[in-house]
C-alpha cells in the first residue's frame, strides 16, 4: 500500500519536471519510471509469494496400526427386570389400618406390609369356634345313645332299627365336627390374611392403596422385585441364537448347572462395564415370526443393590477371536455413503486417503480386515487439516483422552 502510495507521488513529480524539457528528455524520463514501477511490482509479488511457501505445515495426531488377537463381542440391548416379581394382593376383603414398610427398600420374605382391619374376622372365628362346641357336644351326646342301646338291642329289649339310628347320627356328628374344624381353620386364615406380607426377599414398590381403602384379593397394594440375582432380557436374531444354542441348550437340560458358565458382560447406560459377570438362565421357547428374533434371559449378581427393574443397557458376549488383527481408533475412520476411509501418513509426513474394510468394533478399536498394513500411521485427530498429499506435522495419539 505504501508503495502505490510513493509511486503516485512519484509520477506526479515527474509531470511537473517533464513539463519544462524538450520532448526527447521527457521520452527518456518516462521510461526510466516505467521501468521502476515494474522492478517495485514483481518485488511486491515475490514477496508475497515467499511468505505462502514459509506457512507452516498443519499439526495432526497420528496411531499406529496395531496388530493382536482380539476378542469378537456381540451386543445386544437388554432390559432388567426382577428375577421374581411378586405382587403384593390381600387374600380378604377388608378396610386398610396400616402400612408398616417404607417405599423402595429391602423387605423381607414374610414381612408384614400392610394391614388390614381385623375385628370382623375375629368375630366370624369366635362364631366358628362356637359352632364347633356345638357339634362335639352333639357328637358326644350320639356316642353316649350308641353305647347305651348296643347291649339292649342285642337283649332284644330295643327295636334294632332305634340302634341303627343312634349309629347314623353318630357318623353324622362326627362329620358335623369335622366340617365345624376346617371352618375354624378357615376363620384362623382369614385372621392371618389381614396381615398382608411380603412372598419374596426384594426391593419394596410404591403403595397402591392408601390408608382406609376397602381392598380385595383383586387389588395390587405394591409390588417385590428380588434383585439380587436381577434378570437381564434381550432379543436375539435367528443366526445369533445358533451361535449360543449349544450353551443354551446344556442350561435347559441340565447339563451345566445354572450361573456356572458366565459368559455375559452388561454395559450401563452410562458406558461403563459393570464389574459382575452374568449367566444365560433361559430362552423363549420359540423364535418370534415376526422379528425373527428369540427372546433370551440372562441373569447377574446384584449384592449392592445397584441394579433395578426397567434400567436399560447392553449385554455382550464373545462370539468369537480374531487371529493378528489390525486395529485403529474408531475415530480415525470416515464413513462416506457405505464406503470408509482412512488418513495415512508416510515416512515423509505426506497425508494420503485410504479406502478400506472394517470388521467387529472392539472397545475404542476398529478391525480394519483390508486396506492397511501393521506399523502404519493413520491420523485420529484433526483429519481435517489434511488434503491428499499435503505435508503435515506428526504427534502421537493420546489414547487415554479419547473418550472424553
């Protein structure tokens, strides 16, 4: 800018100076500038473009290709649910007095959690109970007829007819007394059933009735989960599931004992890997038609309770072991329309695209199965800084930062 600036002041000096000589000196004079304002220029320009050659090249993070043996998983998304789910219903219909558990801890087996009014069922019992006096009194009234007209109807000083009269009603108190007991028994139940208690060891619901509430053996008052094995189930498709029959199949018969052979990893939802190992408990007994896919039951230790019924993750298994695969970082691969790709960088530090071939993720890893050699370096951080053939400026990858 400051040379167009001295160039015009130039050439306005020399209009004035040419002004006053002969048209062969001005000639002359014009030449001369002419001759300076093009050697300005050019330097101008080599100037600029010296300053674009002296860029420096564009800082990249590279890995190498790793070669080993790995582990191929499958996952699948699973859902936890409890290994058993007991309902919490009364056995009697009555009027709520009390809840004696607090919602969402551990309860039990036999604990009583709610109880229901029980006068009325103390009244039927006493009543039972009375009923029962009566027919024992009966029946001992009948054995006492017995005894008495046995001698006098062998004497012939009875009719034999009034004896076997006496007998009948002897059997008949006794099935009185009989029938008088499994009432009482029953009466003693529906006492006992005013306590509602917990069927299960496991993790206490929310309550569903409320404190007066008239309840029957059709209302759900809470549910108990056990969690502690917890269940996981996820759906497998038909040509999974026969990568695992032979284990499933040596569960269901027992061959392998239950939680002997545990083969299954759960990842959270948050990513991270819980640290107990779970078993296969069971299939579905059929694949569904319309999925194609077969509904299968695993199971992992809870002793913390950690776990709960309805969270969400993946269980994964090994299905299998890759012989000197090659490895890069999940983030060093591009995926274009189908199609993937990596950033090489040679020797020289010159980037190139490479097309390849990917297998099975493992971890942070990808198998790369075509398009690239061991020891070779792809770039994992700032691939776009690189352009196909370009110089760029190496440093290692920071593995333990990916993910972050």
């Amino acid at each position: 800018m400051h040379i167009r600036h001295d160039l015009y002041r130039l050439e306005l000096q020399t209009e004035r100076a040419v002004s006053c000589q002969t048209p062969a000196s001005r000639l002359r004079r014009r030449e001369g500038i002419l001759i300076l304002v093009f050697a300005l220029t050019l330097a101008t320009g080599c100037g600029k473009k010296e300053a674009v050659v002296a860029a420096a090249p564009p800082e990249v993070e590279v890995a190498a290709v790793v070669q080993q043996d790995v582990s191929l998983y499958t996952e699948f998304i699973a859902t936890l649910d409890g290994y058993v789910n007991a309902q919490i219903q009364p056995q009697v219909t009555g009027y709520l007095t009390r809840q004696n558990y607090q919602e969402g801890t551990v309860v039990q087996k036999g604990e009583v959690l709610f109880e229901i009014d029980p006068r009325p069922f103390e009244a039927a019992l006493q009543q039972i109970k009375g009923q029962l006096a009566q027919a024992e009194a009966q029946l001992g009234k009948t054995r006492l007829d017995v005894s008495r007209d046995t001698p006098l109807a062998k004497e012939s000083a009875i009719p034999q007819a009034q004896l076997d009269n006496d007998i009948q009603a002897n059997q008949a108190a006794q099935a009185m007394v009989a029938a008088s007991k499994a009432q009482v028994e029953q009466a003693q139940l529906n006492l006992e059933f005013t306590k509602v208690r917990s069927l299960v060891n496991g993790v206490a619901g929310l309550a569903k009735g409320q404190i007066g509430d008239l309840v029957g053996p059709t209302t759900i008052l809470t549910t108990v989960s056990q969690v502690e094995p917890i269940k996981a189930y996820f759906a497998i498709s038909e040509q999974e599931y026969l990568k695992f029959a032979e284990r499933i199949s040596a569960v269901a018969e027992g061959r392998t004992r239950m939680g002997e052979r545990r083969v299954l990893e759960l990842i959270l939802s948050d990513g991270t890997v819980y640290p107990h190992k779970g078993w296969v408990v069971l299939a579905d007994r059929q694949v569904d038609v319309k999925t194609g896919t077969i509904r299968v039951a695993g199971a992992f230790d809870n002793p913390r309770g950690i776990l709960r019924p309805g969270m969400f993750g993946r269980v994964r298994a090994v299905t299998g072991i890759a012989k000197a695969a090659l490895l890069v970082p999940q983030r060093s691969v591009v995926e274009a329309q189908g199609s993937y790709s990596v950033v090489v960088v040679d020797s020289n530090n010159q980037a190139s695209i490479r097309p390849v071939k990917i297998g099975e993720r493992v971890g942070q890893m990808w198998v790369i199965t075509d398009g690239l050699k061991s020891g070779e370096q792809v770039i994992a951080e700032g691939m776009q800084k690189a352009r196909e053939g370009s110089t760029v400026r190496p440093k290692q990858f920071n593995f333990a930062g990916q993910g972050e």
